[in-house]
C-alpha cells in the first residue's frame, strides 16, 4: 500500500540524483537506508560528466604523486 510523504526539494534532488532510470523513488530510499549503496551503483547514470571525471583523476595522480614524493622523504 503507497503511503505519501513530504521531502525537502534539497532531499528531492538528492533522491533523483541517486535514482537509476528504471527506478522508484521508493527503491531508491529503500537502498539508501539499507546501506547497500556502492559506487558500482552509480556507474553509467551520469551523475559525473567525463570532463569532470578526467579532472578528478588527473587530481587524484597529481596527490598520489605529492604523498609518494613526501612519504620518500
């Protein structure tokens, strides 16, 4: 039985950003309080442009390279 409930439109955006295409908003809120949330989950939904993806790993290499560079001394 469907049960109506307010959200916030900040906790609506959030549930869309996290909802997959084939999926309810109820399974969305179901997942998340389940805590089975992985970062596989969201692998193809868009939720990162590849430009913006390009620039988080060049940062990531970029930092790796700076801890390795401290942690040689």
């Amino acid at each position: 039985m469907a049960k109506v409930i307010a959200v916030s439109g900040e906790v609506y955006l959030l549930l869309k950003r996290a909802k997959r295409p084939d999926e309810s908003f109820s399974k969305v809120i179901k997942r998340s309080l389940e805590g089975t949330s992985k970062l596989s989950d969201i692998v193809g939904s868009k939720t990162i442009s590849t430009e913006d993806w390009k620039k988080v790993k060049a940062k990531i290499k970029k930092t790796e390279a700076v801890t390795i560079s401290k942690l040689a001394g």
